[in-house]
C-alpha cells in the first residue's frame, strides 16, 4: 500500500522554521562570500544550533554587527554531544520559533555534524530551508577541470600507513574505472605529509588538485599530474584544503 504525507498546513504554521546558515571559510569580510539573504535571517533569529559557541558568536557578529549578543541562545552540537540531546536543542522549533543551524566554516549538514539536526528536523516535519554560501567541496570541484559530472566525497583518508596507501590505491582505481573523481580531506597539520603520501605512492600519470584557502586572499588552487607535483614543493601545513584525483 502507498502512504501519502498527510500535509497539515496548520501543523506547519505552528513549527518553526530550520535555517541551514553558511559561514566563511576563515577571516574574510562575510559580505565578500555570503549573500545579502544570510544577512537578513541573522538579523531575525536568536536561537542557533552551533559547533563552537566563541566562533559562532563572532561570525554572528561578523555578518551582523548591530546583533546583541545577550539575546543570542545557542546549543552546542559537536562530537561529544549526547543523541538525547538533539531533541532539546529543537525545541524552540517545536515551540514555533525559527533557528539556524551553523558550522564552523562553510555550509552546514556537509561534512558537518549538522547532518543529524537537518534530519531529525524532516522526521519532526520541521521546514528545513539552506541558504546559499561557500562549500569549500564544491568550489574546489568547480575549480579542478576534473569530471563535475561525476564525483565522490570520501571524507578524511585512514591515519594507519598502510591503510591510508590501501585507501589511496582504492581510490585512484576508481577514478580511472568509473571516470569519477575523488575527493577527501585531511587534518590540515597532517597536509603536507599527505602530499608526499599521494607523490609516492599515486600513478605518475594521475591528475592531483590541491585546493587551499578557498575564498581567502591566500587562496592555493593548482591541478597537475603526479609526475610534475614531484617537481614542485609546496607548504599547506595547518591551512584547510581539499584534495582531489582523477587517473584518466
């Protein structure tokens, strides 16, 4: 048997609404990399599920300065936070007061523990509405010349040396099987070591962006084969990048 959503327009008028808010990618003018839209939301809502309560107060105040920062309720969503939790921190949408949901750089619920406040939101039948901002995945695809019409975000690589080798081998395999490009990240202080990992250990003819600093004035986006990051050294040590390939 089919089961329709049973839509209850009076239910939704009594929920809040969950605003998905971008931020920057580090320090930068928000206005430069954030629309007008995040602005005018910010400027509304006091209530916000965050990952860091200092940094989110200051991206807040960033992006709208007149904000006062005594009216601000904010729960704090990292990995340490308990599942029983997630039910007390939407609660003001429960009660009917919109929140925004923050992360500490980019778009939340990507790569972001966000993701299990977004979908409890859906199953609470609770508005989920994203605004536009910067992902640094996507703006690192974009500027790649890999295959936008196919790719793969494998999150953070293993830290064990062999697995992370396996994990690469894996990986790059794909790439040329499925002519999908892979993407990961890594801890930014181990970013540098990954680039030596990726030169031994890649095929020289397999093609490596290296994304760092997306939207910042450092910004670092540069794809080469193998065979000629080899002959380049570079120095990414504790900035966040995004590092893709592509055997073609």
């Amino acid at each position: 048997m089919i089961e329709f959503f049973n839509f209850n327009p009076i239910q939704m008028k009594l929920l809040g609404k969950l605003y998905l808010i971008p931020t920057t990618m580090g320090e930068s003018d928000p206005m430069d990399v954030l629309p007008q839209t995040v602005r005018r939301t910010i400027e509304v809502i006091d209530h916000y599920i965050v990952e860091n309560d200092k940094t989110a107060r200051k991206s807040i105040k960033a992006v709208y300065p007149e904000k006062k920062q005594s009216e601000l309720v904010l729960f704090t969503l990292n990995k340490r936070t308990e599942t029983h939790e997630h039910l007390e921190f939407i609660k003001p949408l429960l009660e009917g007061k919109n929140m925004g949901l923050m992360s500490e750089a980019g778009c939340p619920g990507v790569a972001d523990p966000g993701a299990v406040i977004v979908k409890l939101a859906h199953e609470k039948g609770i508005q989920v509405v994203p605004l536009v901002g910067p992902s640094s995945i996507l703006l690192a695809m974009m500027a790649s010349g890999m295959n936008g019409q196919s790719f793969t975000f494998n999150g953070y690589l293993p830290i064990d040396k062999d697995e992370k080798k396996s994990a690469l081998r894996h990986f790059e395999k794909l790439s040329y099987d499925k002519n999908q490009s892979q993407i990961f990240i890594e801890t930014p202080y181990r970013n540098n070591k990954l680039i030596e990992d990726l030169v031994q250990i890649l095929n020289p003819s397999t093609h490596l962006c290296i994304a760092a600093d997306i939207t910042l004035p450092t910004e670092f986006i540069k794809t080469m084969k193998i065979s000629d990051w080899k002959k380049l050294k570079i120095d990414i040590d504790k900035r966040p990048a995004i590092f893709i390939i592509h055997k073609m």
